[in-house]
C-alpha cells in the first residue's frame, strides 16, 4: 500500500479471490491506484487498475463462471 496524502492512495489486491477457504498468497496481483490532480476546475480523479496481464486466463475464466 502506499499512501500520499492529497495526491496518491494505491494497494494491491488478488482477483477473483473468493474463496475464503484458499490461499491465493502465491497468486499474481494488480495493482489500484487513486490519483489526485489539481486542475483549473477542481480536483481530477484518475483510478487505474494494472497487472491483468499477469493472470492467466484459465484463472480468470473458471473464477468468474
């Protein structure tokens, strides 16, 4: 997790983890992060999730059926 006050907030997290009953510690994570910008009009948000790539589809597939 990182955390900078009034501009960054990320943490990473395991998809499609579900199950409570399982470890999913040895599995790919992506990565969230919050992003404040200041801008004329206000505050800017930019949320983005990566690392996606790094899951395998089978993973993924049998997860979300």
């Amino acid at each position: 997790m990182t955390l900078e006050p009034e501009r960054l907030f990320s943490f990473t997290w395991h998809p499609y983890a579900i199950d409570p009953a399982v470890d999913y510690s040895t599995e790919a994570q992506t990565l969230v992060e919050f992003r404040l910008e200041k801008i004329a009009e206000g505050t800017r948000l930019r949320i983005t999730e990566s690392g996606f790539d790094k899951i395998p589809l089978t993973v993924e597939r049998s997860r979300c059926a």
